[in-house]
C-alpha cells in the first residue's frame, strides 16, 4: 500500500490588516483571513502598529511588539480567536 503524506507548509509568507480583517498568506499558497474583532489588542491598534509585525517561533508566529500580541499559524487555522477577558 502506498500512502501519499500531504505537503503543507504553514511558515509565514506575509501579513496585513485590511479594514475589518487580518489576512495572513502562508508559504503554501494558502491565505487564512479573519475577523479583527477576534484580536481586541489589533483591533484597537492604529494602522502603522498594525503593519509593524515580526516572524517568530520558526516562522509559524506572528508578533506585534508595539502592541505585545503574538498569534500563531496553528491558531489561526483552527480558527481560534483571542480568549474573553475574564
């Protein structure tokens, strides 16, 4: 039997905030977009903040280290927004 593995490499290409929504291209092609209002920290950031973002983690992460958030490519696949503040 032969089983064929999938190929997916989910390391940052590039990422950006358009008006309502974080769009992150992958180096597979992929581009997982989703809602701001998931992220508070870059909902409420200004635009310049917003575009200021750093590679971590290997390339699987994303940090802002104007405004101290960090997400991950992981997260943002399995569809995970920012945890309620309590």
């Amino acid at each position: 039997m032969n089983i064929s593995a999938k190929v997916t490499d989910e390391r940052l290409l590039d990422v950006h905030c358009d008006g309502h929504r974080l769009v992150v291209d992958l180096m597979d092609g992929r581009t997982i977009a989703v809602p701001l209002a998931w992220y508070p920290r870059l909902r409420h950031a200004t635009p310049a903040a917003r575009a200021h973002w750093e590679k971590c983690g290997g390339g699987y992460g994303i940090h802002w280290p104007e405004i101290d958030e960090d997400l991950s490519t992981e997260g943002l696949l399995r569809g995970a927004p920012a945890p309620k503040a309590a």
